[in-house]
C-alpha cells in the first residue's frame, strides 16, 4: 500500500499541488451491476495553498496509469456510514447527493480511512462536518488525540505521511540560522565529529545556566505558594456565601412554581368556557328555527311566487339545521335532542304537503285531454316551454325534497314520468300522422290521402302500408315474363319520379331535424328540475376532478333512463315512420339510413368526455340499426328476385333486366350517398349484388341458345362493367377489374369460335397443317401429305375469290348486329374480329411460305383488300 500511496501522490496529487491524506482499495456494492474490472481506490487529499479544499477521489487504475474518475467536496459529504460498531465489516457507505456503498480490501484500510475524514472533518469542515454513524466514538477520539497539530509551525503531525511523501523546503528565517551555526565551525561539513561534540557542549552550557537559573528562585516560588493559600481560603468563603444564597433562590423557585401553576388553571379555566360559550353560540345558531320559517313551512302558499320564495327560504334553513356537523358528545344532550326531534317534524310535514302539491301541479299540467298536435306547414314540433316555465320556480325545492327525502323525490320523479310519457306520446302520434300524410301527397295511384289518414294512430299506418303492398302485388301478378320485367320497371320508374321530388325525404328530414331539439329542451329541463345533471357538465373544471368516477356514471344513467321512460315510445313511432316511406318505396330506406346515420354520428361525437352514452344517441343507434336491417333484408330481396327471375328464350337477351334493375338502384343510391364518407353498408350491398349478377348472367347465357352464350356474357359484362366504372368507387376495384376481364374473356371466345367461319374449307385446311406441325412432322414434308399437297391447297384457295370473302364476313356482320343490342357495342366486337382475322390470314400465308416453298402459291385476297372489306361493311351498316 505504500508503493500506490507513493504512485498516487507523484501521479496524481503533486501535479496538482494536493497532499495525499489517506487512500483505501475499494470496490462498489450491490446496485445491480457487474464488478468492475479495474482497481478502484479512494483518495482524501487536502490542497497546498489557503484556502484548504479537502476532496475525495475516486481513483480507478488501468494497466499503466491512475485516472480521476469521481470528485467530490468535503462539505458535499452529508454522512459516513460504517455499517456496524460491533463487528468488523469491510462495506462501508458514504452519503453525497446519492449514496455510494463501497467494500474495502483490509478492515485496517476501512478504518484509517473513516479517521483520517473525521479528523480532516473537524479541522476544516467547520459548520459543514458530516455525521458518522455506526463508528466507534471511542475508536476517533484516540484517533484526535495521537493526532495534535503543531500550531507553532502550522503543521499537523497527521500530516506525517505527507512528510514521507512530499519534500518540504526551509523557510528564509531557518536557512539564515542554520547558516549562522555553520558559519562558526569551520570545516563542520567535513569534519562531523567535531561539529558533533561542539554542539553537544553548547547545549550542555544551556542546561547548567537553566538549572541555575531556577535554584535561584526558589524564595520567589515560595511566596507564590503562600499567596496561593491564602487565595484558597478566600474561595472557601465565598463558597460559603453563594451556597446560602442557593437555598434562597431554591425556596423562591418553589413559591413562583406554585404562582404559575394557578395561573395556568385560571387560563385554562378561562379557554374552557370561552370555547363553551362558542359550541353553545353554534349549537343555538344552527338549531334554532325562526317562527317566520316555521309559518313559512306549515302554512306557506306555493302557488304564489311570493310564498314559494318564503319556502325556499326556510327550506333551507331546515336543510342547514338538519345537516349540522356536531362534536362527539353534543347530541346525546337532551336540548339537542328535542330540538332535532322537532327539526325532524317539521322536515316530514313540510315534505308531505310539497308533494301533495307537486302531485296535484303534475296531473293539472299533463291532462292528455288538452294535449293535442297542432298541424302546421314546416311540420314543426312545439317544445312544452310553457309547462316548464310553471315548474321553474319550485327547482329549489325539489332538491331541498331530493337530499332529505328521497322517497317522496322519487315518487314525484315517477309520476311525472308516467304522467308526461302519455302527453308526448299523443302529441307525438298525431305529429307522425300528419308527417305521413305529407310524405304521401304525391304519390301516384288510386289511394287517396283519406285512405292513409283513416283509423287510430297504429291503425292509419298499418292500412297504409297495407294499400301500397296490396297494390304493387296486384300489378306483379297481372303480368309475368317480359311484361313482368316492364311492369315493375315502370314501377320503380314512377316511384324514384316520386321519390326524386324529395317529398319522403323533405318530411324525414324536417321529423329528424325536430326530434333533437323536442327531447333535448325535455332533457334539459328534467337535468335542472328533477336534478339529475352530471357534475362533468359543470363549467369549473376543478369541480369535475372531485367527483367521483363511479358517481358521475350513475347520474348519466340516471337521466337516461328518464328520458327512457317519458320518450321510450319514440322508438316505435319512427320504425313506423320508415316502414311506411319503404311502403311508399324501398329506395326511401336508402335516404332513411343515410340521414339517420349522419344525425347518430353527430350525437355519438358531440359527447367525448367518456361519460355514458346519452338518450338521443341511443336512440338514434336503434333507428340506425333498424334501418340497415330493413335495407339488408330489401338486398337480401332484390338478390332472389334477381336469382329467381326468368328470361323468354324466344326473344333477343339483350341486356338482362337484373342489370337494369342493379343499375339503377345504383343511380338512386349514389344520388344519396355521393361524397358520405360513411357508406361501407352501401357498398357491402353493391359487392353484394354484382357477385349475384355474375352468375345470374352466367346462368341465363348457358340457358340461351340464341343468342350465342359469348354475346350474352359479353354484352351484359360490358354493361355491369361501365356502370361500376361510373360509380368511381375505390372500394369496387376488384369487382370492376372482374367484369372488365369477364367481358373481353367473352368477346375473345365469340371471336374464336367464329373466325373460321367466313372462309371455313380453307380454315379447317390450314387446321390440318397445325395439327401436323403440333404432331412433329418438318414443315418441308407437310407438301408430301395426301390431303395437305399442293393441289389440295390450291383447290380451296380457289373456292375462295375476293368477292366470297366479302360475302363471308358481310354474314358474319350482320349476325353480330343481330344478335348485340347495346348501340355501338357491335362496332367493338366487329373491330376486335378485324383484328383477330388478319392475324390468323397472315399466319396462313406465313405456312404457305414455310410448307410449300417455290410452289409460288399466293392466297386469293390480300391483307390490304381484307381491311377494305372490314371497313367498307361497317360503313355500310
């Protein structure tokens, strides 16, 4: 260890001017880590020039040097822990802004160590010395007095190691006297001995002259002594004296104890019925009722405002006297006692006479016979301002009856729910009824508005309905086949007429468009009246954070379930409502979806605050379900009309009815869906019905001869594919690609089944030369087949003169014009022909060239003539 002491000082410390104090070899504690691979040591070094700064270093020592890696300051040390007093343990803790545990390598180390920071602690920490627990006591008091510093000299003898180490240079005035003995020996460096002996002599001198010195004062000594005596016994005296001046003092400490003790009963004798006189004034002013009030509350008239505010006023006396907080104690006090008796008395009178008032106000404002809707132009649907109005006044007090008594609040709460829920039911019913009168005007037929106004509110719907289902019936089975098709075709046509003037769907939107603020002045009203409003509505925000979770779910459901039960009706109503716009025709559930789901997304996103969903929201959820199921089950529908429609073998296909159909149910729905950025149910519906159409064209085009089942295929693709292009919808990509490949899959077919027709003997011939190419016979042997020779080649050729050519394809031509419906859909399918026709002439004279070489046969019509010909039809036609 003195080897590194002497390494670290040289390296470490004496570059910058410290001294080394103490050093431990160290390694860290717990923490997690891994032991570190390099030594560790730790430092107190004390820095040469004033003022001193003592630091501790945490030394680490890699294969050829020391380096700094920690710095901390004496007076940043708030504590050294040894761990334990007792026992010789090697860990130790030392306290900085974090604490650092440490494990030395000798107990020896740890110790001298947690001295030498003691010591350096008491001399220059000052007010900032750190604590040492679990350290011997007595252990550092041996340590502070084997290490007393030289104050002549100003250097400590802890300081010794540092001698060891560090090279201390002679002051001026030590150098002149040294200088001065030398100057009077000569030779003394170089004759020792002598220099010896003359000092020895010199000191022995001063010795002689010391001790004599002091034998001649040995008469002054004793003097000393004797006044010394004389002193003590003085003392003595005044010992004497201050002692009985102790005893007086001690019997005047007694009486002034005993003062004080009397005073501080009388003080606590004074607190005590102040604080008495404080209770009583507390008790007296909570309890005591004034007789004003207490008319008020008997007698007090609450159909006059004057005597509602009287009410009020007492009320909340009453609420206030009824809630007092009291101490421990104070109610088992008979005067308490009958005062909260009678405090209770008048709380339950007062209770039942606003609740038979109450009761009585609720049946005089809800009479059902009064109540009926008042028809008007915009369909408008008169909030009841004016019953809420009368109730307004006694708000107070329904809280006042909802804290003291909630069985008479619920009760009230309940017969108002009962009481109302028949009023706006009837309102609401007769409301529905003219909105469906309305919807209705322009509808065509024979069905008189008096007809869908006749019957009780569920009757009128329902013989509505009944009249637009019996007639569609009666239409669909006068007429079957083709004019089945035509027939509801004008059907449809006629209604979407209807439907597009927007009647249906002026009157749903002006229903919609009134429900919300009908139920929320309904809502708002019951949230203040009957309070039942959320305190996460309440505008200051440091209320919200102290309410409880649990609470604020509970008031939510609360008022939904009130609403609930005055305007539960509301849903029934309008499943009526749509059923009869879907009676009028199904297409109004399309724009019945759209406008209900755009109306449900705004009440479900105005409410973000994660309360419970409101009553509204609720309710248009339902409607919005309804709708969708009733639109699933119209799809549902028009996919088995178009999976169990027929189509006459005996007349021209065309483009199939079902295609018609689909195409505009896609028109009606894209003219209401259009820019809705909420339509997957629309488009699950079209993906729905192109997939049925697929096979039902496929099913039609295998059942038909005539025409062929490519055309059939190929016209109606074409057709489905165009109108899916026009619907411009991302999300009808792979139907749209499937329809594209189908249609041209068909038209490639058609083609390749009718190329050979126009020149048929010299197609089938060149077949043959194929088929033998195919089998591995060279091209230069097939001129040495029997049917494939040269002769043959030219008799066929010969059958076939520029003018027979024509005739062909002019066949061919009006075959495809007979047979393909959709204008200018057969000039694709004749160019597309033109195409494939010239590819396979020209592959014809290619074999000729390649199996007939030098035999200078040239096929009867050039490619050029060919194209004239295709050109010159078409014109034509």
């Amino acid at each position: 260890m003195a080897a590194i002491r002497h390494s670290l000082q040289q390296d470490i410390f004496r570059p910058s001017e410290e001294a080394l104090y103490a050093v431990v070899n160290v390694v860290k504690v717990g923490g997690g880590k891994k032991k570190e691979k390099k030594t560790t040591f730790l430092c107190a070094a004390v820095t040469k020039e004033k003022p001193f700064q003592v630091r501790i270093y945490q030394i680490q020592k890699s294969e050829k040097f020391f380096k700094k890696k920690f710095c901390w300051q004496l007076s940043d040390l708030k504590a050294v822990d040894g761990i334990s007093e007792k026992k010789d343990i090697l860990e130790f803790d030392l306290h900085f802004e974090k604490v650092y545990h440490w494990a030395a390598s000798r107990q020896h180390d740890k110790q001298e160590f947690i001295e030498t920071l003691w010591m350096l602690g008491n001399r220059y920490a000052g007010s900032k010395k750190p604590k040492f627990q679990n350290v011997s006591q007595k252990l550092l008091q041996e340590d502070l007095s084997n290490r007393l510093f030289d104050g002549a000299k100003g250097v400590s003898t802890i300081g010794s190691n540092e001698g060891q180490d560090d090279y201390q240079k002679l002051t001026p005035k030590e150098e002149k006297d040294l200088n001065a003995i030398l100057s009077k020996v000569e030779d003394a460096l170089n004759n020792v001995e002598v220099f010896t002996d003359q000092l020895s002599s010199e000191l022995q001198q001063l010795e002689y002259i010391n001790i004599t010195s002091l034998m001649g004062s040995e008469q002054q000594a004793r003097d000393l002594l004797s006044l010394i005596d004389k002193s003590v016994e003085e003392l003595d005296v005044l010992d004497n004296r201050l002692t009985s001046y102790d005893d007086c003092l001690k019997r005047v400490s007694e009486q002034m104890d005993q003062m004080e003790f009397k005073d501080n009963r009388m003080e606590i004798e004074r607190i005590n019925n102040k604080k008495l006189l404080e209770e009583i004034k507390y008790i007296v002013g909570k309890l005591d009722i004034s007789q004003r009030h207490i008319s008020s509350l008997e007698e007090g008239d609450l159909y006059n405002p004057l005597g509602i505010t009287e009410c009020i006023s007492a009320a909340k006396v009453l609420l206030e006297a009824f809630h007092t907080p009291f101490k421990s104690g104070i109610t088992d006090l008979r005067a308490v006692q009958d005062q909260l008796t009678r405090i209770m008395t008048l709380k339950t009178d007062f209770a039942q006479r606003f609740y038979l008032h109450l009761d009585k106000f609720i049946s005089q404002h809800s009479n059902i016979d009064h109540v009926s809707y008042k028809p008007a132009n915009d369909l408008s649907l008169q909030p009841h301002d004016s019953v809420h109005t009368d109730f307004t006044p006694y708000v107070e007090l329904m809280k006042w009856l909802k804290d003291l008594d909630n069985s008479k609040y619920l009760e009230i709460k309940s017969h108002y729910e009962q009481s109302f829920t028949r009023t706006y039911e009837k309102e609401f019913r007769e409301y529905l009824e003219f909105a469906k009168m309305k919807a209705s005007m322009k509808v065509k037929g024979n069905r008189s508005l008096q007809a869908l106004q006749t019957g009780s509110s569920h009757g009128g719907s329902k013989s509505s309905l009944h009249l637009l289902k019996s007639s569609k019936e009666g239409k669909l089975k006068r007429t079957t086949s083709k004019e089945s098709i035509d027939s509801t075709a004008s059907v449809e046509s006629s209604l979407i007429s209807a439907g597009n003037s927007g009647q249906f769907d002026q009157v749903f939107d002006m229903v919609l468009s009134e429900i919300e603020p009908y139920v929320m002045t309904e809502q708002e009203f019951c949230q203040m009246f009957f309070h039942l409003r959320w305190p996460g509505d309440n505008a200051d925000p440091k209320e919200e954070d102290e309410v409880d979770g649990a609470l604020m779910s509970r008031q939510r459901f609360a008022e939904q379930d009130m609403m609930k039960n005055i305007f539960g009706f509301m849903e029934i109503e309008m499943q009526n409502l749509i059923t009869y716009g879907e009676a009028l025709h199904p297409h109004n559930i399309l724009y019945a979806m759209y406008r209900i789901q755009n109306q449900a997304s705004h009440l479900v996103t105005s409410h973000t605050t994660g309360a419970p969903p409101t009553f509204l929201g609720t309710l248009f959820g339902g409607w919005l379900i309804f709708t969708k199921r009733l639109f699933d089950k119209y799809v549902e529908g028009l996919s088995r009309q178009i999976n169990e429609q027929k189509v006459q073998k005996k007349k021209r296909t065309g483009i199939l009815p079902d295609v018609l159909a689909v195409e505009r149910f896609f028109k009606a729905s894209e003219k209401i869906f259009q820019g809705s950025d909420r339509r997957s149910e629309i488009d699950k519906a079209y993906s729905k019905l192109i997939r049925v159409l697929f096979v039902k064209i496929e099913e039609v085009a295998e059942e038909n001869d005539k025409p062929p089942p490519e055309i059939v295929m190929f016209e109606n693709y074409h057709y489905l594919h165009s109108s899916i292009r026009g619907l411009k919808n991302q999300a009808l990509d792979d139907e749209k690609k499937q329809a594209e490949q189908m249609y041209k899959d068909a038209m490639n077919q058609y083609i390749a089944t009718r190329l050979g027709r126009p020149l048929e003997r010299m197609s089938r011939f060149f077949q043959g030369i194929e088929s033998c190419i195919n089998s591995g016979v060279r091209m230069e042997d097939i001129g040495y087949q029997i049917k494939l020779n040269q002769q043959e080649l030219r008799a066929v050729l010969k059958d076939y003169p520029p003018k027979e050519v024509k005739k062909g394809l002019e066949v061919l031509y009006k075959k495809i014009e007979k047979y393909v419906t959709e204008a200018g859909l057969h000039q694709v399918l004749w160019h597309n022909f033109q195409e494939a026709f010239v590819r396979q002439y020209e592959r014809y004279q290619e074999l000729v060239e390649l199996c007939y070489p030098g035999s200078s046969i040239i096929l009867p019509v050039t490619v050029k003539q060919i194209l004239e010909f295709f050109s010159n039809i078409a014109q034509s036609h």
